[in-house]
C-alpha cells in the first residue's frame, strides 16, 4: 500500500499468499481444502477487523477507503475458498472414477 499498487497487483499478492496458506495447512496440519480455506478466511477476518478497529478509534480519514477495499477483498478470499474447495472436489471424484 506504501508503494500504492494497483488493485490487480494487490489482488495477486491476496492469491499468493492465500494459495500458500492453504497448502501449508493442507500439508503440515493434514487438513482438506476446505477446512484450509476456512480456517485461512477466519485469521483474515481476525486481522481485517483489528486494522478496522484501529482506524476507527484513530479517526483515520482513510477508514471509508481502506474499509471498502478490506470489504472486497473478503469476498475475494470467499471467492477463492469456493473455488479451491469445487476444484478439490472435482479432482477427488475424478480420481474415484479412474479407480473404478
């Protein structure tokens, strides 16, 4: 944000990090992509709400700003969660059908 990136670059970068979380907790903890997903979006709002917070007892002049963007890029992370989960579904059904 220092660096004022574009929506797009900060929207890549929510993806990267959203795609590494989900595969360490996927691999370390041994958890499905759903669960991950879950459990990512929780720590997301967490943090999401504590920045909100902070803004709002600081009376920044950017909290209308920073509070529509945190706001999309929530849906984004839902988005994405959806979206990992049906692809991990699909990749699970397609390998019982290749079994059979």
């Amino acid at each position: 944000l220092e660096r004022q990136a574009s929506l797009e670059n900060i929207v890549e970068w929510l993806g990267r990090l959203m795609n590494h979380a989900i595969k360490r907790l996927v691999d370390v903890y041994g958890l499905t992509h759903e669960e991950s997903a879950r459990e990512f979006y929780l720590r997301w709002s967490y943090f999401a709400t504590c920045f909100v917070r902070d803004l709002t007892l600081n009376s920044a002049p950017s909290f209308g700003s920073y509070h529509l963007l945190l706001l999309m890029l929530g849906d984004y992370i839902l988005y994405l969660g959806e979206l990992y989960s049906s692809q991990a579904m699909e990749e699970s059904l397609r390998t019982k059908l290749e079994v059979r």
